[in-house]
C-alpha cells in the first residue's frame, strides 16, 4: 500500500475548512475539489510529509496537528490530520485553479476527488 497524508485544515472562529479546486492540466480528477496532502517520501514521518506538502501548496507554516484517523482508497492510505494554518495561506495557483474556506453546508454541494468529501464530513459530524 502506498502512504499519503491529507489534511483537514479548519478555522474554528467560524467553523469553516480549507480546500483547493485542482488545476484544469492535472492528469487525475482535473477540477475537482480536494484536501491539501499528498504523497510521503521515503524515511518520511506522516507529520514531516503533511507540514510539507502544506508548505509546498500553500506557502505557510502549521500551528497544529493532530492524527484524526486513516482513510483507504485504491490501495492507498490517506493518514488524515487536522491542522491549524499559521497563517493565511498562499496558494499555489500550478496547483489549484480555486480555492477557500467553506462550510459543511457549502462542501455538501461540491464535486470532489476520490473519498475527501466524506473525511471533511466525518470531521464536521465530531466537531459541530
């Protein structure tokens, strides 16, 4: 199984998570909304690879992280943590066409990759 790492990044002043639309040029689920994550390297700690692939995608720091639990697909674990920003973040626009802070609500309506609909959902289901 290959590792991944995804993070749920919340604001709790108004309850709201952080997602990126992908680019229109990505080979898989082009246009389709997603968390922020990504692969790990090898030797790499699913934290280490998380606080990575945020510096990468959104050119910010993480003020907190915690483990929330793994989610499978296609022979691939997704480690899913939830993550505080530093900061405003700065996309990465290679990466992401759109991107924002949305609500359980407004996710609901949303067309999204692979399974990371019902991670913010499970999230959402703990923390309302």
């Amino acid at each position: 199984m290959l590792n991944s790492v995804s993070a749920i990044i919340v604001r709790k002043k108004d309850n709201k998570v952080f997602i990126g639309k992908r680019s229109s040029d990505k080979k898989f689920s082009p246009l389709k909304w997603e968390t922020i994550g990504g692969r790990m390297k090898k030797g790499e700690l699913p934290e280490q690879a998380l606080k990575r692939e945020i510096k990468e995608e959104l050119s910010v720091g993480v003020k907190s992280l915690s483990f929330f639990r793994d989610y499978y697909f296609d022979k691939r674990i997704f480690k899913t943590f939830i993550v505080e920003l530093e900061k405003e973040p700065t996309v990465n626009k290679k990466d992401f066409q759109g991107w924002g802070w949305f609500s359980l609500e407004e996710i609901e309506k949303m067309d999204f990759c692979i399974d990371c609909k019902k991670r913010i959902i499970d999230y959402f289901k703990i923390n309302l």
